[in-house]
C-alpha cells in the first residue's frame, strides 16, 4: 500500500506542468476517533478500545489544474489508546504517534461573495501508527469539505472538515477475547493558513 500510494503521489507530481504555481500552507486540527473495536457481548469490561482524541499539525502542498486542484498533506500527531466504557472512559496519551499522508482531489461547490468558496475533497491516505519499537501502516479513504477564503494578498485562511475510514488498527491477538475488531473512523476539524507562491 505503501508503494502504491507513493506512486500515485509522484504521478501527480511529475504531471503537474512545469510553470506551474502552488499553494503551501499549515494546519492545525483536532481529530476524534471511533471504532476500531467493539465488545461482542457484554461483559462488563470496556466496550471499545481505540485511538485516542489528539491533536494533528500538518502541511499542504496544492496546485490547480484547470477546475481541479490536486494535494498532498502530511500530518503528525501524539495518538494515544482509549478504553471506554458505558460510565468511564481512560486515555493513554504516551502509547504511540501517528504520521498520516493524504493525496487529494480538490473541486470547488460553490462560490461565496468575491473570492471565498466552499470545496469538497476526496483521496487516499496512508497511517503510519508508531507504537513502542512497532509501526504499522493502514491504508483509508478520507472525504472533506472546506471553506477558503481570502486573508490578505497571497494569503488564505481556511475551514476544513474532514471523516476518514481504514480498517481497525489492531492486528489479531491484540485485543482481549470479548472485543472484536470493527473499521477505524475518524473526524476531525481543522484551521489553516496557506499562501500562494
């Protein structure tokens, strides 16, 4: 997967025409996790254990092409584990990091005043999930939707919405015997600055 979607990267890339213009920018965002696991019956314990809530910096490289922009964000976060129960819920914030890449596809729905527009975006990402000496990797799907707006000059603010889906971050034998692995989803909400070059 990890091949793949360092390929698709380059090809986006090296399609790109050569005097072309991009877009950097930075962003910060909180992201919330669910899924993952789930008791298969009632027993008591934790009914899910999963990622844990954090807090994710990223940077974004984008370009137009004609009515559509292509991206690569990348992100870093301290992702922690989490045992809910129905009245108790317990993080641990020092289990693991997370490194995250996103290749996107990025198309405007609708305009807003002069320059402001609402856009919506849909990709591949790849999770690199560090945990002690161990690092596994998962392949997703992530869908967003943004507002951008005009900041000053070359610069622009923006909104972003955004939900992924990847398979459970657990491999077999990870987990205790009434918990059962599920997809891993997440959403998060995220502010950033981007200047055009």
């Amino acid at each position: 997967m990890r091949g793949g979607f360092l390929s698709l990267a380059l090809v986006a890339v090296a399609t790109t025409p050569a005097a072309a213009q991009w877009d950097v920018g930075f962003e910060v965002s909180t992201t919330h996790y669910r899924g993952s696991s789930r008791a298969a019956t009632d027993t008591g314990g934790p009914t899910t254990i999963r990622p844990g809530n954090a807090t994710a910096f990223g940077v974004r490289v984008d370009r137009a092409i004609r009515r559509v922009r292509l991206a690569l964000q990348a992100s870093y976060a301290h992702v922690g584990l989490t045992a809910a129960a129905p009245n108790l819920t317990l993080t641990d914030n020092s289990a693991g990091e997370l490194f995250e890449g996103q290749l996107l596809v990025n198309f405007q729905v609708v305009g807003i005043g002069s320059s402001g527009a609402i856009r919506a975006e849909v990709g591949p990402s790849l999770h690199l999930w560090k945990s002690e000496d161990e690092t596994r990797s998962r392949g997703g799907v992530v869908a967003a939707a943004a507002y951008e707006w005009p900041v000053a000059r070359r610069f622009s603010g923006a909104i972003r919405l955004e939900g992924i889906l990847s398979k459970s971050w657990f491999d077999p034998g990870d987990l205790p015997s009434e918990l059962e692995r599920r997809v891993t989803w997440r959403y998060g909400v995220g502010l950033g600055l981007r200047y055009r070059l």
